[in-house]
C-alpha cells in the first residue's frame, strides 16, 4: 500500500489516494464510474432516513444544533481516550447535554487541534493524515450538529473510526521498534482480550448490563427504568420500585414509569400505595387502557369492586381487543357462586 520510494518513516508515507492515483482529481478520472456506484448506495440512505424524526433523529425534538454540537465535542474527545484506554465503558450514556459553553470550550477546543493536526497531516499526504481522515470522516454523520436526540453519545458509533486507531498504534510502533515491538503488541492484545472477557460478563443478562450501566452512569433516568424493567421480569419487585422510584425522582412527569412503579408496589402487596402512583398520573391519555387496567386490579384488591368495574370497563372502551382486560372485567361482573 505504501510507496517504497518515500520515507519509510511512519507518518511521512504517502496515503493511497497519492500512490495509486497521484491525486484525488486523478482517482476520480480513472474511476470514476466505481466511485458513482458507491455514492448511488447514498439513495438507498436516504431512503432509510425518511422518517428519522419519528426514531430520534433530527431537529424539532427539543435539541438545538449548537447543544447537541457542544456535547458531541466532549463525546468525540471521549472516544479517542477510549480508543487508548477503554475504561470504563457504558451502554448507554443517556440523553444529558453540556449545559454551557463554557463546560465545552476546553473540548472543544482539544477536538479542534485533533482535526486540525489530521487536516495537516493529510495535506503532507502521510499515514496519519490517511487515517485522521478515516476517523473523523466516518465518526461525523453521527457526531456533527445533526441530533441523534436521544443517545447523543454511543460508544458502538466508534466500532468503524476505532480501526483508523488501533491500525495507527500499531503501525507507528512497528515503524519505530519493528521486530522489538512484538512483546509490547503481544502484551496489549492479551490485556485487551482480557478485559473484553470480563466486559462480556456484563452482557450475561439484562440485569447485569443495566446494574453495570447504572452504577457508572447513575444520573442516567432511562438506565434504572431499564433495570427495573429487567429487575421485574425477574419477580424482584422491590429492587424494581427502587429503580423506578430513583428515575422518577430525575423526571417526575414520566407517566409510564411512574405506572411502573405503581405496578411493582402492587406485586408487592401494597394496593393502595399502587392506586396513589396511578391518581398521579392527570390526566390519562387516550392509549391508557393499561393504566386503567391496573386500577382496576389494584381496586379489586381494595375490594371496590363497583370503581373496580369502572375502571375496568373504560379499559375495554379504549382497547376493546384486548382479551385480558374482557376476561378481568367478565370475572368482577360475574357473582360468585352462591356457597
């Protein structure tokens, strides 16, 4: 790939574009019919990001450009120490922004020599300019001004740009050290296998990723509604109150977890604490035939059997299909057998 008539210091080698074509003009000359099959792919792209609003992507969704580019200044400069050290890392990172300007110039201001020494770099048409290009080329589609408004940080957008690191580390130390660099190269790969088999571990269940992702991120709201969820599916209705509680504690006005925790209290026998989470919840929305629902269970329990079958019946006038909610409200409308 690299030219034999430069340098054969690493860093001074002419990138491929140079070598195979002399330059991009050139390259495009030759082949340019490659290079518009490449970028027809970009219809189908577009094609995928109709609707994109509706996933979280784009404005109109309560992020402004300019937050969203201050925070992906820290989060780019975020990944690169990680491409170095990747410890700790997290699953999901949340939806905080920076908050101020302020917080950001000192990233910013890091993430603009980066770019800058890349830029250098690969004007002088040198292997570290080639791969400053892969990097940050590849990383901004996520990482520019355009919101990805509810995961502005994710450290699997890194898994493509990760590669311009991990091939110049090697590289530069194969140039500097040559054969001498094998133990060194050697020793890292075995660190970093280990430390992916421990990281592993943390994918073994729901539970044990969201439990990770709680205690390194604990102020991440979406994180312990995860784990409560999980926490549940596991019949541990305590810890999954205390999840929910903690979450609802950052977004008092999250209706859905807040209906999470009323549920997880009633599974623990407290009906009426449930009802006080569900009375909470003003008003119901015309998809909340669920929350009526678990009134009506949580009622039951609380032997008001009369507001029970309300509750029960403004569940099945708002999701008539739904076989569960016919069955509870046929089983309170049907009297007990006499004994």
């Amino acid at each position: 790939m690299w030219s034999l008539r430069r340098r054969r210091r690493f860093g001074q080698k002419p990138h491929v574009v140079t070598v195979v074509a002399g330059s991009a003009r050139e390259a495009l000359r030759l082949r340019w019919r490659l290079y518009l099959g490449l970028a027809s792919t970009w219809l189908v792209a577009a094609w995928l990001s109709a609707g994109l609003g509706a996933r979280g992507v784009g404005y109109g969704l309560g992020f402004t450009w300019w937050a969203y580019g201050l925070t992906e200044c820290w989060a780019v400069c975020h990944y690169i120490l990680l491409s170095l050290f990747p410890h700790p890392l997290v699953f999901d990172y949340g939806t905080r922004l920076v908050g101020s300007v302020g917080e950001a110039v000192p990233w910013a201001l890091a993430l603009a020599a980066a770019v800058a020494a890349a830029g250098a770099a690969y004007w002088r048409r040198t292997a570290l300019g080639f791969a400053g290009a892969w990097f940050f080329l590849v990383l901004a589609p996520a990482s520019s001004v355009v919101p990805v408004a509810y995961q502005p940080m994710a450290e699997h957008r890194m898994y493509l740009p990760l590669a311009a690191v991990a091939a110049a580390l090697v590289l530069g130390v194969w140039a500097r050290l040559g054969r001498r660099s094998l133990p060194l190269v050697l020793a890292a790969a075995l660190a970093l296998g280990t430390a992916s088999f421990l990281r592993n571990r943390d994918y073994s269940s729901e539970t044990a990723i969201w439990a990770d992702t709680v205690a390194r991120r604990p102020s991440n709201p979406r994180a312990r509604i995860a784990l409560g969820d999980a926490l549940s599916a596991e019949s541990r209705h305590a810890e999954a109150a205390e999840q929910f509680s903690q979450a609802l504690r950052m977004d008092p006005g999250d209706a859905e977890t807040r209906r999470k925790l009323g549920l997880a209290l009633f599974r623990l026998g407290g009906a009426a604490q449930a009802l006080a989470q569900y009375r909470m919840i003003v008003p119901p929305t015309p998809d909340s035939a669920p929350l009526h629902y678990d009134i009506g269970l949580a009622l039951e329990a609380s032997g008001r059997i009369r507001e029970a079958i309300a509750e029960l019946e403004k569940a099945a006038r708002l999701d008539p299909n739904d076989a569960q909610i016919r069955a509870s409200l046929d089983r309170l409308r049907t009297p007990p057998p006499d004994s």
